[in-house]
C-alpha cells in the first residue's frame, strides 16, 4: 500500500478510537465462588462500531476450514477494502451441537473484536479463581494436534527458534490462556519464512 494512503488509514484509525464508548459490563456469569461480570457482543459493537464505520472502517467475520480445523476469522477493514487488523482462532467443532458452536462463535468474535479495538471487553482478575484457572489448565489434545501439524511444517532449526520464542519444547504445557498467542505466532512464523523463500528464489 503507498505509503500516503497507509497514513490516512492510520489516522482515520485514531480518530475511530477516540470516539470509542468505554463498555459496561452488562452480563453477569457465576463460576464457582466467584460472581464473574463482562460486556457481552452487542455491547463491544456498541461501543466501536458506529465510530468505525463513521471514520471509513467496517467489521466482517468469516469461517473458514483448513488442516482439518475450524477457524473463525475476524477482520477490520477499511474503505479501500485494505486490511486493518485481523484476528484468528480456532473453533472446536468435534462433537459439539450447534448452540455450543454457537456460543464459541459468540465469544469468539466478542474478544477478537476487543482486542483489535483495544476495548476492555471484562474487567482485570488476576487475583480471582477463574483467572487462576485460565492460567494454570493446559490446552486440550485437539488443541496440541494443531500446534504440533503447524510445527510440523518447520525445519529442526525453526522449530528450535520457536520453541525459545514461546519458551517451551513442550508444547502439551502451553496454558489455554498462552495458547491464541503461541498459535498466531506459529502460523505468522510459517508465513515469514515461506515469504523469505519465495523472495529468495526469484
């Protein structure tokens, strides 16, 4: 993209944000001992979307199928259809009824959203039950199947380098809380290198 139009994306960006609503925290879950409060879908698009769309951006969803696994994925876009940001996460699809999809898909697209929009979509728990357990519960076999099939891709040499960058060769003790960043930084890993590859084969 030139880098003119880049800038005015940028900033159009920057003025969407700062029109951005703080949201509240509008559902309540108990879990636990612990009473659990955070802004639902509705209320995260409240608080971002009309100020996107005013400034030249919109939001699309799109779920896609590839090596074997259900993925959701969510985009910013801007007016001349140019990506933004854009988020990516697995669906787990295995023996699940449809309301329980659903409901992945729901709270899937409600953190993609506030993460990408910098919105805090529930307020900090670090020092509650449920956080702790978010911290400590390790990620499912269906989970370490997709990380071991993407590093499967790599060279020993590249696996080295990744296992140092998530700090583990284990990849059966990556947390679920450490498992959306340790996945996109994987897949981004594969996605450099093949673009290195292509640029020095021409």
């Amino acid at each position: 993209m030139p880098e003119k139009k880049q800038n005015n994306m940028i900033e159009d960006y920057i003025k969407a944000s700062q029109e951005f609503k703080a949201p509240t925290f509008n559902k309540t879950v108990k879990y636990g001992s612990t009473n659990f409060s955070y802004a639902d879908l509705n209320e995260i698009l409240r608080c971002v979307q009309q100020p996107l769309l005013e400034n030249g951006f919109f939001i699309l969803h799109e779920m896609t199928y590839e090596n074997d696994k259900a993925w959701m994925k969510t985009k910013i876009k801007y007016k001349n259809n140019e990506v933004f940001a854009e988020s990516v996460f697995p669906i787990d699809i295995n023996n699940k009824k449809m309301q329980e999809i659903g409901a992945q898909i729901t709270y899937i697209k409600r953190y993609q959203i506030a993460s990408m929009c910098c919105v805090n979509a529930d307020p900090d728990n670090d020092a509650t039950e449920i956080r702790d357990q978010k911290l400590n519960e390790t990620i499912d076999p269906n989970e370490i199947n997709t990380l071991n099939e993407y590093m499967s891709k790599l060279d020993s040499d590249d696996r080295s380098a990744v296992y140092r960058a998530i700090r583990t060769n284990n990849l059966s003790k990556v947390s679920k809380n450490q498992y959306p960043r340790v996945l996109n930084y994987i897949r981004s890993f594969i996605e450099k290198k093949g673009e290195s590859n292509e640029n020095r084969n021409r």
